[in-house]
C-alpha cells in the first residue's frame, strides 16, 4: 500500500467504524491509518495526522540515484502515495504535519484539502531532570538516534570519520557518543575510548548529562528531529545543520548553532567547548522555546483548536 507497510485489516475497519459513532472527534495516526478515513467518517470531526511529508524526502532521493530500478520505485511510490491520499482525504476534515514545511508541501499537491500544523512535541519535564554535565568533565558530545533510521547513521557516520577528526586536532581529549539502537557491526572496528557506540540504553538522560553539546550532523531526512526537542529540554547546547532545524523556531546564535559541512560543524562545536556563556545561552535559550512550542501543552493547544473545527473555535479557545 503506497500510504504505508500497514496492508488494509477487514477486521479492523468495523471497530475503527464503532468507536467513531461513539466519538466527537477521530484522530488517524500515521499514513498507514489514512485508509480507514471512510470508517471514521461517523464521528463529527476526522483528523488525519501524517507527521512528515514522505514526498519531500523521496523527491530529494529520486534524481540523486538514478539506478532504473530505485528510480522507478520512487516515482511510483510518490504518485502511489498521492493518488491514495487523494481518495482517502475525502473523507477528512483536516490533515496535520509535523512542520510548516511539510504542510506546505503537501497542501500545494492536495488544494481541496485543509491541512494545518501541529508541531512535535516533547515531555519536557522528564528531560529536564537532567543535570547539567561539570565543567571539568571530559568534552563530550553526544549524537542519539535508532540507527536502523538511514538519516541517523549517515549522520552518526559523517560525525565519527570527518566532523570528529577535524575537532581532535584542537581537542585531542574529545570524546563522541554515538547512543541508540541498531548500530551496524561494521562500528565495531571504529569504537575506542574517545568514540563510545552504546547500543541501546534503558535512560538516554544519563548520557546527555556526561555530554557538554548535542550534535546534529543530518543530511538527509524530513520532519521535526525529536533529538533536537529532547536536548532542549534538558538543557543541552545543540549545533544543527540546517535540515535538522525543520519545523522548529531556530534562531541560530540564539537557542542553537547552525552549521553544514564537517568544517564548519567542527569549529561550531568548538566554540561551544571554549565558550561557557555561549553555551548557557543557548541551552536556556532552547529550553525556553521547547517549552513554548513544543511542550505537551503546547501541542494540545494546537490539536483542541482544529478538532473544535471553524464554527467552534471562539469557545474552544476559552476551554
């Protein structure tokens, strides 16, 4: 199915009908629950909740490898995905994105449909119990992800054999974290003492108090990177590039650091190891945005003023 791995389930649809008689509002996450559109349609209000534009990252993919069959697959899965979301979106009130780049996105292929933002979202509260990492520590920095995820170990790959090499030459003491998930057995070969590969761990929060910065070497990828909202909220100072800052209110030099290309992510990182005023800065200043837009209570904001609908929004902006 073009809209996702999910395949259509005929025992599923019935219950997805049932509880939508018995509800004000339908929610259907992800683009493999889209085709249960026509099932929610009892309820009052369907709201369809894609998260990313899949299409912005497959378009980015497709003239970058022209094999005949990668290519093929692609463009079939991109008009695949429209077609489907073509159908199904009749039967919804509103579609939401992750960000205002994939809303855009997917609003200039789809004109008759209402789609809005709502932004990621974070628990602020269990990240920020974090402590802040002493001065005198080792310089740390730290990269999280499941690096299943292409977009993560690209990432996690870029930063061990061309940002890391660079930043030794000035910090020979550096040590780079490499936490999550999935990481391939070729690691193996490249771990030491000053490149740590965790696998997975049951409290990531630890490992960001040992770090004095969160990097964000991505490439390739769509979508609000939840890593960049869960080192705010901890208080951590981030150096991004500039996709990994899609969907987010970044100001770089403000509440993070912008930069692309090896070079230029090394000496970022540089200036936040020199520099502790920077890097108080930008750590409360991230913290202070996440809070503001990307806490629970901000995303419920967002979600109570589409799922009132137009008619209701005056009385659901005073609930």
């Amino acid at each position: 199915h073009a809209l996702g791995v999910c395949v259509f389930d005929g025992e599923f649809a019935p219950v997805v009908a049932q509880w939508a008689k018995q509800s004000d509002v339908m929610v259907l996450v992800n683009p493999g629950a889209l085709q249960y559109a026509p099932e929610a349609r009892a309820c009052k209000r369907v709201i369809a909740d894609l998260g990313d534009d899949p299409i912005l990252e497959e378009r980015r993919k497709l003239f970058g490898d022209l094999r005949p069959g990668a290519f093929l697959r692609r463009l079939k899965f991109c008009w695949g995905f429209d077609r489907d979301a073509r159908r199904y979106c009749r039967d919804v009130d509103t579609v939401v994105m992750v960000s205002e780049t994939d809303r855009v996105s997917f609003a200039r292929r789809h004109r008759k449909v209402s789609v809005e933002t709502v932004p990621g979202g974070v628990d602020v509260n269990y990240f920020s119990q974090t402590p802040v990492a002493a001065p005198e520590a080792q310089p740390t920095i730290y990269f999280p992800g499941n690096f299943a995820h292409p977009p993560n170990r690209d990432a996690a790959e870029l930063l061990a054999t061309k940002i890391a090499p660079v930043l030794r030459k000035s910090v020979p003491d550096l040590r780079v974290v490499l936490l999550g998930a999935n990481s391939p057995e070729s690691w193996e070969k490249i771990k030491s003492e000053h490149l740590i590969v965790t696998g997975f761990v049951d409290d990531m929060r630890d490992w960001m108090a040992a770090s004095h910065a969160v990097i964000l070497p991505m490439r390739i990828g769509t979508g609000v990177k939840n890593k960049l909202l869960e080192a705010w909220a901890a208080r951590r100072p981030v150096i991004a590039t500039t996709l990994s800052t899609q969907g987010i209110a970044a100001e770089a030099g403000e509440n993070l650091l912008v930069a692309d290309g090896a070079e230029a992510m090394a000496d970022a990182v540089q200036k936040i190891l020199q520099n502790s005023i920077l890097a108080s800065k930008l750590a409360d200043n991230g913290y202070e945005t996440v809070m503001r837009d990307h806490s629970w209570e901000a995303v419920a904001r967002c979600y109570r003023r589409i799922a009132c609908g137009p008619s209701h929004r005056n009385e659901c902006a005073m609930s």
